[in-house]
C-alpha cells in the first residue's frame, strides 16, 4: 500500500501521489466491469479451444468437438451460390445460345458471367479486354481462325486448337525453312508474294510470277488459291488486314521458316458447360461474331 | 452573448468564474411548472402539428398508377428512389437535397436574425418530444411542487406506480416514434401488418429499438442537457446574431429594483422609484432548462417564450402591464431608459440578403426540377481495347450506353450516331428493322445497359479521335437526350 495520503481537493478522490510541476494525477483504477469481462475473455478462450481447432500439433492440430473447417465452409458457402444463381443460371444452361442473345435478361446475365470468366481464365493470353497479342488473336475483331459463330466459339472453347484434345482443332503451318522444303530464296519470294495479296508494299527487285508459283505449289492446300484460309485448318486469310504475328517481310520470312502452331487449351474439363455457354456468348457480343 | 449592464446581475454571472468549480457540473433535476398562456397555446399548435405531420405522413396514399409505390412520402433504399408526392428523385439527383439543407440552414438564419432561437424554442425535435414527456410526467406525477416533494421524500408504493405509468407511457411514445420512423422507409400499411403479425424484417425491428431508446433517452432523461452540451447551434446562433433581433428579454428598465408587492408599495408611496419584477420566480419555475431569464441572453435559453406566459400571469394579478418580460433587444431597452420610443427593425440588410437568398435557392431548386429530364443516355468508351481493326480495314470503337428512362410507363427509342463519315452503329442483341437507327424499348422507371459498336471505314489521314455524339429520341413523345464521347483510330 502507498503510504501517501493526498487527496485530490476538487474531486475528493485520492491520487497516484506523483507530482509534476504541481500536476497530480488521480488514482483511478480500471472499473471493475472491465475487469471482470477481461477475465471473461479469458475464461471464454478455454471453451474455444475445446469448441474449435485450436492447438498445433506435430502432424495436424487439435480439431474441436464442432470439427469446423474452413473447407467445408468454402464447399457450404459455393453450393448456397449455386443455390442463390439458381433458376436464372438453369435458364441459361437450357437456352441455346442463339436464343441467349435474343433475350435481352439472357444476354446481360452471360456477358456478366462470361465477362468475370473471361478474366479468370483467358484473360492471361487474349488479354483482359480481348485484344489479345502477338500470336494470340484479338477476339474483338471479325477474323476468326477456327470461325466466329457461337457454335464454333463455344466448340473452340470446349475442346481448344492443338490441345491434345482429341476433339481439338488441328493443323499447324509446316517449318518450310527449317525442314529444307524452300530455300531462303524463295521463303523471301514467297513472303513478299503473301503481302502483296493485301496490298502490302513488296520488296525492290521481287519477282511475283515466282512468288506466286512457290505460292500454288506450297500454301494453296491450306490458304486457298486465293489466300482467303481455311478455317477446317486454322489457316488464316492472308488478304485481309489483321495478322496474328505481324505482316512485315522479316516477321512473315520467320513464320514461313519455322512455321507456327499457336495452343488454344480444351476447357471442357475446367469449365461447366453453363459457364462454356456464357462465355461463348461473351466472347461472341464482343463485336466480331458471325 | 450581450450581457445586461445593471449591477445585481453582473455581479451574479461573475460568481460562476470561481476557478474551484469542476469541469463538468452534474445534472440538476428541473421541475418546470404548468403554465398556460398565448406562447403555451403557441407551443401546444406546433407540437400537434409537427408530431402529426411526423406520425400521419407516411400513411399518406398518393397514386403513381400500376406498380409503382402508392405512399406520398417513401425512401425506397432497394430500388433507389425517393417519392415526395408528385416528385420521384433518383439516387443520382441527390444534390436536391443538399439544395434543401442550404434552403433550411438560411430559413434557420433568417429566423434567428427575425426572433432568435425560434427553432430550438418552438420547432426542434428535441424541444419537441421533451415538452411531450413534461405534459406526461406532469399528468402522472403532479406539478412542480408536488415532484419535488416527491422526490425528497420516500418512496411509497403510490409513487411507485405513478412512475412506472410515466415511464410506461414515455416508452409507449417513444416506441411509436421508432415505429413511425420506419414507415418512411417502405410500404407502411405493408409494414404495419407484418409487424402486428410479427412477420417484419430485423432491420425494422432493430431501427424501432434505435429510435425508440434514442427518443426515450433523450426525451426523458437528457432533456435540457441535450441543449446545453450536445448541441452545436446555441454556439453558432449566439456569434451569428446581431444587436436588432429579438429575443425573450426581462426588459430590466422596468423591472430593476425587485421588490415584494406589499414592499414596493410602501416605498412607492414613499417616492421611491421601485421595478415592477415582485421576484416572485415563476419565470425561472416553468423553465425546460431551469434558468434565470433575468439574467439576460444566456446560452441555456431556448426562448420558448413559457416565462412570458408565467411573467404575464403574475402582472395580470397585480394589475401591472404585462410583458415585462417579452420579445424586445438590449437597444430597445436602453432607449426606453434614456426616455426614447422603441424601435423594431426586422428589415435589415441581413433579414433582406437571407430572405433573398432563400428565394434563389428555391427558385434555382424549382427551375431544375421541373425542366430536368425525364430521359437520358451516359457512354463509356469500351478501355480496352480502345479501338479495332477489322478485316477490311474498317475501325470499330465500343461503347457501354446507359439508358435512363424516368418515367412510369415503357418507351420506344431510337438510337443515331453523329461522327466519322459513314459511320455504322449496331447494339449487341438488337436486331433492329432499320439497322441504321436501332430501335429499342426502355423498360419504366429503370436503366438499360447496351453494348454499342460504331463501324467507321476510316482513310489513312483520319484523325486520331473525332468527335461522337449518340443522340436517342423517344419516338412516342418526341423527347431527346444525348451524349457525346470520342471515335479513336489507333
């Protein structure tokens, strides 16, 4: 006990006994109220250990009678989504996605969904507003390398193009450098030939009646007599505007060389076909769908 | 705070500067006495009419046609809207009602600038609710004289049973102005039904217990300190007044030297010059915050005006002028003293610039309302990607539109695009007749969001943006709306 006896003259109550420059300060101890839920709080963590998981142990930890876990709460927490998305979501998993974009609730309810699925899962590649990169196309525009319908989109998106899957797209531009069936020559004859099919300028001395002959004789199987592409191949239109890697000479001269196989992955095994749907709705409200 | 310059009250107000006294003084318990006259009259009009406007409005019907709510006043938080009779606001028209804050601050001006604290004496929720629970406490309790002696006294079981019916009733008010409170917020005869079957949503439940516990606390047992500590505005009125307004003033010209009626009278006959105040104290018994008015403009006043009711009383009885003390200024006193005639000035510069000021803003407020638009259209330019070529070398620019229709019934649009030379505008999910100009329906009362792409095919020397204007036309009312926004070539 303190041996002091300095009693606070205004408010009667006694102080610390400590003085600073004639400052004293009143002993007020903590209120009892609080003191005894402190002690509570104390008392209550004694209950929690045995309620919820608590303690660390060497290999997993002391579980509690509840046995809550934070997956099950994530698993809980999902299926009352799904349960909340409910009737709307069934909607859309039983409209055809041409009857999708025709009913104006249906077509703000995909591009919601597809919009945050796009960015979950393909924004990494075509970017988070589809305009895509070099080698991976811009699915804004209308030039679509497998087709821009909604059933090629949706089929694209499903199965994906060189992805292994055994419904994949396939077909690749072949190494016509690299595997000795054109010689360096010719690559560049033949790459001048395919920029003056869009009006590109050629290269000073190019001979077109060699360009296109290289031309008939190599590329026609895939991108057509007259350059337009195949989408059966994924062959692109070679007299349009839009290049996925790039139109100058040296860019076309190094696809020609060591040909190009872009992989689009199948999603049918990571995305449930409801959210397939809305994305290829998505995809195809963009402003390049057929 | 313009203190009175005679001697007895200087000398009184200087006795609280005793630097011993604590910081925070406890709440003495006020007993305001029963009082009748013109401003109990007054008081008792408007506590009938802002409680009855409080409590009645929101069972108001007011007829919008099918669907649309049916109650004149209703702050609709889930579908965002505000209805005040003819008037629908949308959440983005709040600015409406910072309109009416200014509107009520400058009426709160010029009222103080007219009679002082009109607001805190008569009209504010606070003065309100708290003369309610007097008259209740007065009703189960008895007067002044008989609470006082009750409390001082022991509790006996008639006692008892007299507070715990005031409390009964206070709560029985209050619980009833939570509930009132509530009304506002969604359907009423709605709500009503499903809190009588106990079918309400918590959040009702829980805004009547707020409301509740707020006005019983502060209408039972802050009361005047309410006044005195929580409220900003004695603080505010008190550097915001001048000298010509007036205020419920002990006129002290007339009043100085007190003195009992037997007292006086003797030393009347003697030539004395003796005041017409017998300090017979009933000004300070009747006063909600327990005051002395003679001692001039205080902070406590609310200037309810009771202790002229109770001044006016005893000067009856006496047969000496009533309103000794009255509305009046320390100008008007000073010139009665010197021997001049009163002088009112309720038009002043600042009266004429506040009530100016109030016509502006209301006349601003009424313009904007009834020429705003009922239709509208935002865009936002698609970020990314800003703009794309397509196959034929045509560039295409996105756009979201956001379609405001306000009005109560559906409506069938237009959409045209002015900007690059042949431009080509086609909205995602319409197929329209005349792809040229798509047509759409607006739902009522609601936005619509459309995903709108304009094709332009742009030569080699276009500029990098030009202008783009989407103008919608209501083809049934002929009413337009626009937005303008740019075409970028990358």
């Amino acid at each position: 006990m303190s041996q002091h006896d300095d009693t606070d003259r205004v408010s009667g109550r006694s102080t610390t006994g400590h003085e600073w420059d004639g400052i004293k300060e009143l002993n007020t101890p903590l209120p009892r109220w609080w003191v005894l839920t402190f002690y509570a709080t104390i008392v209550w963590a004694f209950g929690y250990w045995v309620v919820y998981p608590a303690w660390p142990l060497v290999s997993g930890y002391t579980a509690g009678v509840l046995h809550t876990t934070n997956r099950a709460a994530v698993t809980e927490n999902l299926a009352q989504l799904e349960a909340l998305r409910g009737e709307k979501m069934k909607a859309l998993g039983t409209a055809s996605l041409a009857d999708i974009e025709n009913d104006p609730a249906l077509l703000a309810l995909a591009r919601a969904r597809g919009k945050t699925v796009f960015g979950d899962n393909c924004a990494p590649c075509h970017g988070s507003g589809a305009a895509g990169a070099k080698g991976y196309p811009n699915l804004n525009d209308d030039d679509w390398l497998w087709g821009g319908t909604l059933d090629q989109i949706m089929q694209t998106i499903q199965f994906g193009a060189r992805s292994g899957n055994a419904k994949a797209h396939e077909g690749q531009m072949l190494a016509f450098g690299r595997d000795g069936i054109l010689k360096k020559d010719e690559i560049v004859t033949v790459a001048n030939y395919v920029r003056s099919l869009s009006g590109l300028s050629t290269a000073a001395g190019y001979n077109p009646a060699a360009g296109k002959t290289i031309f008939a004789e190599n590329c026609v199987s895939c991108h057509g007599e007259d350059g337009k592409g195949n989408q059966e191949f994924g062959a692109p239109n070679l007299t349009d505007q839009i290049w996925l890697y790039g139109s100058d000479e040296s860019t076309l001269v190094e696809t020609i060389t060591k040909g190009r196989a872009g992989v689009m992955p199948a999603w049918s095994g990571r995305l449930d076909p409801v959210t397939t749907k809305a994305l290829a709705v998505y995809v195809h409200s963009l402003g390049g769908g057929k | 705070m313009g203190l009175p310059m005679t001697k007895n009250v200087t000398s009184k107000v200087l006795m609280a500067g005793d630097d011993d006294l604590p910081l925070y003084a406890p709440q003495k318990k006020i007993y305001p006495q029963r009082i009748s006259g013109t401003f109990r009259r007054i008081k008792w009009g408007l506590m009938a009419l802002c409680l009855g406007v409080y409590y009645l409005l929101p069972l108001v019907r007011w007829n919008r046609g099918l669907g649309a709510p049916d109650q004149a006043v209703l702050i609709d938080f889930p579908s965002q809207r505000f209805y005040f009779f003819f008037i629908e606001l949308w959440p983005q028209e709040f600015y409406y009602f910072t309109g009416l804050l200014i509107l009520a601050a400058f009426t709160l001006f010029l009222m103080n600038a007219l009679g002082g604290r009109i607001w805190c004496g008569y009209l504010c929720p606070q003065t309100v609710w708290t003369d309610l629970f007097y008259a209740v406490e007065r009703w189960s309790e008895g007067d002044r004289r008989a609470r006082i002696k009750a409390d001082a006294g022991p509790l006996t079981a008639n006692r008892l049973a007299r507070r715990v019916l005031k409390y009964a009733i206070w709560l029985i008010i209050a619980w009833w102005t939570g509930g009132a409170w509530v009304l506002y917020f969604s359907d009423a005869p709605t709500l009503v039904r499903d809190l009588a079957t106990f079918q309400a949503p918590a959040i009702a439940c829980i805004w009547i217990g707020i409301l509740t516990a707020s006005t019983y606390l502060l209408a039972g047992h802050a009361r005047e300190q309410v006044c005195l500590y929580m409220c900003p505005w004695p603080r505010i009125q008190a550097a915001l007044t001048d000298e010509w307004a007036l205020n419920v003033t002990y006129k002290y010209d007339r009043g100085e030297p007190r003195c009992s009626t037997k007292k006086g009278r003797d030393l009347r006959a003697l030539g004395e010059k003796i005041g017409e105040c017998i300090d017979c104290n009933q000004c300070v018994a009747v006063c909600p915050t327990g005051i002395d008015i003679r001692n001039g403009a205080q902070l406590g006043c609310i200037q309810c005006g009771l202790c002229i009711d109770a001044c006016d009383n005893v000067m009856k009885r006496i047969g000496r002028p009533m309103r000794l003390i009255g509305y009046d200024n320390d100008i008007n006193v000073e010139r009665r003293t010197s021997g001049k005639t009163e002088v009112f000035k309720p038009i002043r510069s600042r009266t004429l610039v506040y009530a100016s000021l109030i016509t502006i803003v209301c006349a601003v407020m009424l313009h904007t309302l009834l020429t705003r638009s009922l239709l509208d259209v935002n865009v936002l330019h698609d970020r990314n990607p800003v703009a794309v070529k397509l196959s034929a070398g045509a560039i295409r620019n996105g756009y979201t539109l956001r379609f405001l229709n306000k009005r109560g019934f559906d409506r069938v649009i237009v959409v045209d695009v002015d900007g690059p030379a042949n431009a080509q505008i086609h909205i995602v999910g319409v197929d329209s007749v005349t792809p040229d100009r798509p047509m759409i329906v607006l739902a009522r009362d609601a936005t619509t969001e459309l995903r709108v792409l304009v094709t332009a095919p742009v030569g080699e020397k276009a500029e990098k943006t030009q202008p783009v204007k989407f103008r919608i036309t209501d083809i049934g009312l002929g009413e337009v709306a626009s937005a303008t926004d740019h075409f970028v070539t990358p």
